[in-house]
C-alpha cells in the first residue's frame, strides 16, 4: 500500500473514531480508557493545549443551497495532547465539557499510535459505536411508535 492510500485511511480511521467520541458521555469515555489502562498501561502523555472553552459561529443556508447566513453561535471545549511517542492528539466537543475534550484528544493519539491503535479501537471505539447504534435504534422505535399514517379516500363521482 503507497503512502498516499495509508495516509487517506488512517484519516478515514480518525474522523470515524471522533464522529463515534463525540457523541459518547465523557464518563463512556473514561471506563473503556481505564478498562484498557488495566490491561495495557496507558502511554505517558502531557497537554499541549489545556482544555478550554469558546464559541464558534454556525453558518446556515437557505433552501441548503442559498446564499450562507450566520445562524447563531455554539459552545465548545477543545484539547490536545501529545503521546511520549510523538502521536499528537486533537479534541472537540460542543458544549462546556473540558475534560471530554481531553478524553477525545487522548483517544486520537492513541489511535495514530502503532502500539495502542487496535486496542483502543476494540476496547474503546467500537463498544461506544455499538452503545451509540443501540441508542439511536431505541429513539427510531420510540419516534417510529407515535408515527400516525394518513390515507385519503377519493369518492368518485358516479
């Protein structure tokens, strides 16, 4: 496999793991990272940058293709931390949450890093991915519950 097309995948690989960390509790988060700290010690790590908190501007559009509009403004905490390896990671995350962004920048530099990637996507992706899938199952069935189906009836003229 060329450079290129291993660089494209373990991109793929990380935006899918945030997507997975961002919707997952903080608290999810920290039991599979200490579940795995019990069968494989955790890398040293230090903070680049300290979770902080701030504001980004959401754009929106009208009609989805129509001239952009400035639609309101979001909380949000970012992080980033770097392995004693050298993997560096990056964490978002709406809301005031700082020690979920740190969580989520832990996880995508462990999941860059050649020694700890697999695990973290066994023992910490993909259980959050199949917690996240379940949830958004159960809210499809309740959503899909108070579904009301409306038919009407053409009398025809005789």
């Amino acid at each position: 496999m060329d450079q290129v097309t291993q660089h494209n995948n373990q991109q793929a690989q990380r935006k899918a793991a945030m997507a997975v960390l961002a919707h997952a509790e903080a608290g999810e988060i920290a039991a599979r990272l200490r579940n795995l700290a019990s069968d494989l010690p955790l890398p040293d790590h230090q903070d680049l940058r300290t979770p902080e908190n701030g504001l980004v501007m959401l754009r929106g559009r009208v009609g989805g293709d129509g001239a952009p509009f400035n639609l309101g403004e979001a909380t949000v905490s970012r992080a980033a931390v770097r392995l004693a390896s050298g993997e560096v990671g990056f964490g978002y995350t709406l809301g005031r949450d700082s020690e979920k962004a740190r969580l989520i920048a832990l996880c995508d530099a462990l999941v860059q890093s050649r020694d700890f990637g697999g695990a973290v996507e066994r023992n910490v992706i993909a259980p959050l991915l199949e917690q996240l899938m379940v949830r958004r199952k159960q809210a499809a069935e309740a959503t899909a519950a108070t579904k009301v189906d409306f038919y009407t009836m053409v009398r025809g003229e005789g």
